[in-house]
C-alpha cells in the first residue's frame, strides 16, 4: 500500500481533489479525502490487501484489493461494497473483454457492470425508476469506483493512453443492478450461477439508446421491433455492419415490458431468436449487402429486466472494437 497516495484525516475535499487530479488521480468530480484511517476500514476482512491478482491495461499497473480499496474510497463506496469493485475489476481483466482495447479506442466504450443476485437488495441498489440515473449511492458509487480503479490503476489518461474521440457519461459510473425474480432467468443464472449466490458482469457498450414498443404494444412483434432496429441501427453506424457478427447486444425490459412478453407466451429464447431475426433482416434491408447478422447470434443478444414503472425499453450497443461480456460470481 505504499504506492497508494494517502492525506491526512480533514484535509478539505477541494483541496485533495485539485492535488490529486494534478497527479492524474479522479475523474474531475470531487471525491472522498483517501486517508489511512478510510482506506483500513474499506479493507476490513481483506486477507491480503496487497496480493497481486493481475495487470490492468493499459500501462499495466498492479490490480491489489489495496488499490481497489483507494478508488472505492475516492468514489465514497461503502466497505460492504468493495468484494462487488473487486470482483468487477478482476472480471475486467478477462481476455474476452479486451480491455486494453476499450482504454484506449477513439470509439465511446464504458465498461458498465450489472450486479446480480443477493447483493442488490441487501445493499440497497436502486432497481426501480431511475436506475441508471443519479439517486442512489450503491448504483453511483459502485460504477464510479470501478471507472476509476480502471483508469487510476490502469493509466489511463485522456489524450495520452485514453484516446477516445468523444467519451461518454458511462465513463463516469455505469451500475446496472438485476432485481431478483422476473419473468425470465437473470444474466447469472443463464451462465450457471444460483440465483442465491451474488455475481457481477462486466461489458463495453457504446451508449444508451431508448425504444418505444409500436403502436398498441398488443403482440410481441409490436414490443420488440422497436429495439432489433436500433440494434440494427447499431450495426449500420458501425461503418462496416459485418463488424457486428461477433458482438454482443445487451437491451435493459422494464419490467411492466417483459410481463407484457411473458403474457404473450413469450419466453427468453423467444424473446432472443425475435431481436435476432427481425434485427439481421432489418440491417440486410438497409444496407442492402445480402444477409446480414446484427449479433453472433440470438444467444448472444442478452435481455435484462430492471427499472421502473413504464414501457421505455433500452438498447445498450455493444463496442464495436470487438469485446465480449464477463460474468464473475461473489
């Protein structure tokens, strides 16, 4: 923990914030003074704070559950929440995600993470209304922390290692929690963890973008065209459509949505082979190449029920650079 730049109990938030940025450390927010006495709280229960468990790109730096701990400090998580940064960060250090590629593309790419499990409701993540907007501090935090950790442990630095043309608000915190129950299996559970046992996933998605269901909303067609033509949009924005053939689409159901599927007899893999079809045949239409797909394939279009009241569907792209989500259990 010696490397990690720690000042003394009431020293003002402006001035650690100012100093800390000059050394390249925050993301320009103001952010929770890093002392010795924070951080040893955070660390509670930590059998080896300083243990080395791999290298984050792209400079490569040291990912310890000490440095995980600084940044969930600067971010103002609470101690319960660093195994959810923790496992996070380690899940970003998968091959498949490529990370080193979503640190430094000139492309939009956050790294967002979706919290399964036990954890969302015992520690007060906000499903409902809002969920990615401001409001709660485990949703904000927790995202935070994570940004953070990647780019202070990680080096990454606008300009210089971070190249991005535009960046987005993602890259300020992206925390999606997954309720419990539902219509459909959660995330984890199609990638064979419990519905008991906490899990974290990780993905690069380009942005946001909000679907309406069509009309009435009275058949599944009518709810779901919507979002497999912004997924299609999606693919056709990518310069190069077939870029999209190995990638994953992510689309966050409102609840009141997906009970309207389920109703219709719609099941998952119903509601996937929908957005898979109807998505290639509305890129193939447009761009007028031949068959085209606008994911790897339906399994790889991957549905999340979360928010709240209302029929606003959201279409999460996937990063174009070429990465794959990674699931982590607690």
């Amino acid at each position: 923990m010696a490397d990690l730049r720690l000042v003394p109990d009431g020293a003002p938030v402006d001035d650690v914030t100012d100093a800390l940025l000059a050394d390249g450390i925050g993301d320009g927010l103001p952010v929770v003074p890093p002392t010795a006495t924070r951080l040893e709280r955070m660390l509670t229960g930590v059998a080896d704070p300083d243990e080395v468990l791999g290298a984050v790109p792209p400079l490569f730096g040291e990912l310890t559950a000490a440095a995980a701990a600084y940044h969930a400090v600067l971010a103002g998580c609470r101690p319960v929440e660093l195994p959810i940064v923790l496992a996070a960060l380690q899940a970003c250090l998968e091959p498949e995600l490529n990370l080193l590629g979503v640190q430094t593309t000139t492309g939009t790419a956050a790294v967002a993470v979706v919290v399964h499990g036990p954890p969302v409701t015992a520690l007060g993540f906000n499903t409902g209304a809002n969920a990615l907007g401001p409001g709660n501090r485990a949703n904000a935090t927790v995202g935070r922390a994570v940004a953070l950790a990647l780019a202070g442990i990680g080096g990454a630095q606008p300009g210089i290692t971070d190249m991005a043309t535009t960046g987005q608000p993602g890259r300020y915190t992206f925390c999606l929690p997954e309720p419990p129950g539902g219509p459909f299996p959660g995330l984890a559970e199609r990638r064979g963890i419990g519905p008991d046992r906490g899990a974290v996933t990780v993905l690069a998605v380009g942005g946001t973008a909000e679907a309406l269901p069509r009309g009435g909303g009275g058949t599944t067609a009518d709810v779901l065209d919507p979002v497999a033509e912004l997924i299609a949009g999606a693919a056709l924005a990518a310069g190069d459509p077939s870029r999209m053939t190995s990638c994953e689409q992510f689309v966050v159901l409102p609840p009141e949505v997906a009970d309207r599927l389920a109703r219709f007899g719609a099941s998952l893999d119903t509601v996937q082979r929908h957005l898979f079809d109807r998505g290639g045949t509305a890129l193939t239409a447009r761009a007028g190449l031949g068959p085209l797909q606008a994911a790897g394939g339906p399994g790889d279009l991957h549905p999340i029920v979360s928010g709240g009241a209302g029929i606003k569907m959201l279409h999460l792209p996937g990063w174009i650079g070429g990465s794959r989500s990674v699931t982590r259990p607690l």
